[in-house]
C-alpha cells in the first residue's frame, strides 16, 4: 500500500491500457502472439527492473543465466515483449489538456508521450503526504545519452554529475527528504505561456508554481544561488510563503558588494563574524513584512551572503568538521574543529541538501540501457523514484520496519543499524514481483512452460564423473562465442571458433561458459580419449544415430 500512494492504481490501469493498445497494432511471430497484459504481471517486470538496478550487469539477457535466473518469475521473451510494446498514456489533441500551458498556440506538442503521465505523477505525489515546515527546491536530470532529438527537453548542463538530458525543477520536503512535485523544463518558447511568468521573472515563477499547492501555509522554502534573489523573496511573501536562501550571481537589489567590503574580519572559526542588514516590505495586501541580508566571514577571505524573509543573524548551531594533517612519517593526523554559523547559515545547510540526497540515491542504480526514452522518465520516477519514496517514508514514520536483520543489538541500540537503500530496493522489487494480483491469478502460461521445460533439462551425473568438454563441431576447438542458451533464435543453431562459422547438426546443442555449468552430464564418449568425440572423421555421427546420448552435448 506504500508503493501505490506515490504510483497510482488508476496510473498503473491506463498504461497496462495503453501497453495493450500498442501491442495489438505490432507484428509479432506467428508462434509467439501477443497475451493480453495483466496489471500483475506489469507490476512484477516493474520489480524485475527494479532488482536489475540492485544486481547490476550487463547484456540485458544475462539476467536469465547464471545464478540470477530472472526466468523463473518471467520468460525473456516476455520481458522483451513488454519492453518493445511499453507505452505511456498520453492527451488526444481534442482534450484541453494537450499542449500544457501552452496548449493549441503550439503546432507539435513535444511531450505529448509524457505528458499525461507526469500530470497524473505529479497529482498523485502532491496528495501522497502533507509536508514539513521546510521545503527544499533544485534540479534533477533524467540523463539520456541516446538520439537527442528522441528526449523531449534535451540538453546539456556541463556542472551536473549527469549533464545530458532532460531537466526537471523539483521540490522536496525539507523534514522526511520525500520528493513532492516537479516540472519539467520544455523550453523557452513554451514555457513563456506558463503560470505567473506575466507577474514576476521567469527564474521567481519556477519557484511560485513548484510551491503553488502550499501557498499560504508560511512554511519555508529553502533555495540555492540558482533561485536565490530578491525578487523571488518579495514574490513568495505575497503568496504567504517563507523564503531563505544564498545569492551569489543574480543579486540585483541586493547589497552583495557592500557585505563583502564591509563584513569584520575573520577572528577565527570559533567567532561568528557577520553583517546584517534589514529591509521593510510593503505586499500588495498592505501588510509591511521585512526581509534581511546577512554576511558571514567563513574565511579570511570568504564572505558567504544569505537573504532570508524569516531566520536570525545571530549565532545559531556550529557546525563539526575535520582537517587531516600529512606527518614526515607518512602518517595522517585528524584535527577536529568546530566552525561557528550564524543561525541563517545553520538552517540554511541543515535542509538545502534534501534533493541532492534524493538525486544521489536515484543514480546509484545503474539499469540496463534502452533506447526509449520515455520508458528512462518512468524508470526515473516511477520505479527508482517511488522506491526513493516509500523508503523514506518508512524511515520517518516506521523505522523500526528497516531494520537490518544482520545488524547486532548494539548496533539496533545506537539506531545504526538500518537497512540501506539497496536493500529495501531488493525486498521491494521482491514483494512487486510476487505481487497480490499475481497469488491471485497463480502462473502464467509462459512460467509453467519454462519451468517445464527446466525439468526436461535436468542432467544426472554420469558415475565415473568424467565431463565433456566445450567444443566445436566442425573443428573440436574451445569455444564460448555463441551459445545455442543465450543466443538470438535465429542464430542458435551456428557456432563461432577461430573466426570459422559451423553449422550444427540436428539434435546437437552448443553452451557458452555461463551457460555450461547447468548442462555437464559427464558423458564418457566426450572425453579426450574417446574416439566417438563430435568433430573426428567417421566417428562424428547425430544424436539420433548414437540413440544414448544426454540431451546437453
């Protein structure tokens, strides 16, 4: 029930809707067609892609061999068919939502596969919880390194860890660290037509709409030098919001020079040295509010700026750092010291990291590429993104329910020991996997045809436990460059060796090294010292001569 508060089940019917929609207007082989897709089954691929951010590897297809064995909770083809025929749902051009903001006044609407999806998203993660007294706003990216011109939106931002892609402004809460509302950037010529961009400037209306669904509830929004200005302040007080943030580039009305010049000089990390200066309002509403500029000397020659419309000038809590110290004797001594902030700064640093946090959890899932790029926005979102979520949401409202079982008591006693985000991932990709509509609905018709075909293939060891060898048909050289398990259909009756292509007889069958180990039977004809090996003159007859052969030579 976690899951399905940050993605919807009305969300999850329209795109299995959609999906199906899309299938039925594809080609697909005569032998294999196209099975209606179930919302269980939709939910366990979701799991299944979820745990290959947890398990990351490469091909895509080697998650069906070796010890991972994603075969027995879905078929490959059936995972490639989903994946071939996902499609989001998306706004017909008679429907008034088309188009965004901009609506008819474009020809082409450029997110018009997303953007019915991102709505509905951004619906559902405004109602799933009411935030904290702090919200944080910044940037995220959804990187996309495919055709540029396939990523609505695409650009390039050269200080961001990912820099190509699309980017989104995004607002977190400054309590739980959740991620509450986003928008994406499409643009300059559309998003000319977007809300309150006639009132205030382009940078100062970003930050109205993000915080639109929590006007007048004064909390605090807490904003990095990309947003922090004047404007922006006097703007979120007319809309009954706090603002505290740091200036650094756009500081028109802002007196930055004059806090440079005249901060007191830096006494030492245990002193606080600071400028403040005050300033009255007048909102349009007549009420007079004040907003403040504060100068902190970090350094000697550093002078950090803040402008706040709430917050204090005076000291506030000091913050822990280390120093570390390169000794001659190769030794490395760490220095502990405490640097005093002003109250501003201290609540400033303690929640502007929220979204970066939430940023750094989404990229340590390394998913295999694709070359969908709507299907990367709702992997972004809605599987790695809403697993984000529910984990923090967990481990503010029910922390003892991330507990990690390996830790020890002392561990449990000091609150250390916690499930990281790669683990709860993995017990969440399990319980969408083994998901309520799948108990209900039991195996499919591809699962019992593979498990099926599993147990034709289960080999006993021969007695004397001589094994064969991997070999060439037409040469008997080692091989592993072509696997009759892993390769394509077309081509999983040819071999490779030494640059030579060979055909194999019927019956015969060619595994790679990943593949071989759950195929050696330990026939004596294979050995080397059998004249009966496949590959030698006369001797090299079918499986159907030999009539006593195992079904894995």
């Amino acid at each position: 029930q976690w899951w399905f508060k940050w993605f919807p089940k009305s969300l999850l019917l329209d795109i299995v809707n959609q999906i199906n929609i899309k299938a039925n207007s594809i080609k697909w082989p005569s032998t294999r067609n196209w099975k209606v897709l179930k919302n269980g089954e939709f939910l366990r691929w979701m799991g299944m892609w979820l745990l290959m951010g947890v398990y990351p590897t490469s091909p895509r297809r080697a998650y069906w061999r070796g010890q991972l064995n994603f075969g027995k909770y879905m078929t490959e083809f059936r995972f490639e068919q989903i994946q071939r025929a996902f499609c989001l749902p998306f706004y017909k051009k008679s429907n008034p939502k088309w188009g965004g903001a901009a609506g008819k006044k474009m020809k082409y609407d450029r997110f018009l596969h997303c953007r019915c999806y991102l709505d509905q998203l951004k619906v559902a993660w405004i109602k799933a919880m009411e935030p904290g007294g702090w919200l944080c706003l910044d940037e995220s990216m959804v990187a996309w390194l495919g055709l540029a011109l396939l990523m609505p939106g695409w650009k390039v931002i050269k200080r961001k860890p990912h820099p190509f892609g699309l980017e989104f402004k995004t607002v977190c809460c400054g309590t739980t660290g959740i991620m509450i509302n986003f928008e994406p950037q499409e643009g300059k010529d559309v998003m000319v037509h977007h809300p309150f961009v006639k009132e205030v400037n382009k940078s100062s209306a970003w930050c109205l709409r993000l915080c639109q669904p929590w006007f007048n509830s004064w909390r605090t929004l807490v904003a990095d030098a990309a947003f922090g200005q004047v404007r922006m302040v006097v703007a979120m007080l007319e809309k009954g919001v706090y603002t505290l943030c740091n200036v650094k580039q756009c500081h028109k009305f802002f007196p930055k020079k004059y806090l440079k010049d005249n901060t007191p000089a830096f006494t030492g990390n245990s002193v606080c040295t600071t400028l403040a200066l005050q300033a009255k309002v007048k909102l349009q509403c007549g009420r007079e509010m004040s907003i403040q500029a504060c100068g902190w000397r970090a350094t000697t020659t550093m002078v950090v700026t803040y402008l706040g419309s709430c917050g204090l000038t005076t000291p506030g809590d000091a913050r822990q750092k280390k120093r570390y110290q390169l000794l001659q004797s190769g030794k490395t001594n760490t220095i502990n010291y405490t640097v005093q902030r002003p109250s501003m700064g201290s609540e400033y640093q303690a929640h502007m990291g929220e979204v970066d946090t939430w940023n750094f959890l989404r990229h340590q899932f390394k998913l295999p590429p694709t070359n969908d790029p709507m299907f990367r926005i709702f992997c972004d979102f809605s599987i790695v993104g809403t697993s984000i979520n529910v984990y923090k949401a967990l481990a503010y409202f029910c922390p003892e329910r991330l507990v990690d079982p390996k830790s020890t008591s002392a561990e449990k006693a000091d609150g250390k020991g916690k499930m990281t985000h790669h683990q709860f991932a993995e017990i969440m990709a399990m319980h969408l996997i083994q998901n309520q509509w799948i108990m209900e609905e039991g195996a499919s018709e591809d699962q019992l045809h593979q498990q099926a075909g599993q147990e034709a293939r289960v080999h006993q060891p021969h007695p004397n436990g001589i094994q064969h060898r991997r070999k060439c048909i037409g040469c008997n050289t080692i091989t592993h460059l072509v696997c009759s398990g892993c390769s394509a259909p077309t081509r999983e009756r040819t071999i490779q060796c030494q640059g030579k292509a060979h055909k194999l007889r019927p019956g015969w069958r060619f595994f790679c090294k990943r593949c071989w180990p759950e195929h050696v039977c330990g026939e004596a004809k294979h050995s080397r010292a059998s004249s009966k090996r496949p590959g030698v003159g006369a001797s090299n007859r079918t499986r159907a001569e030999e009539g006593a052969g195992s079904d894995s030579d």
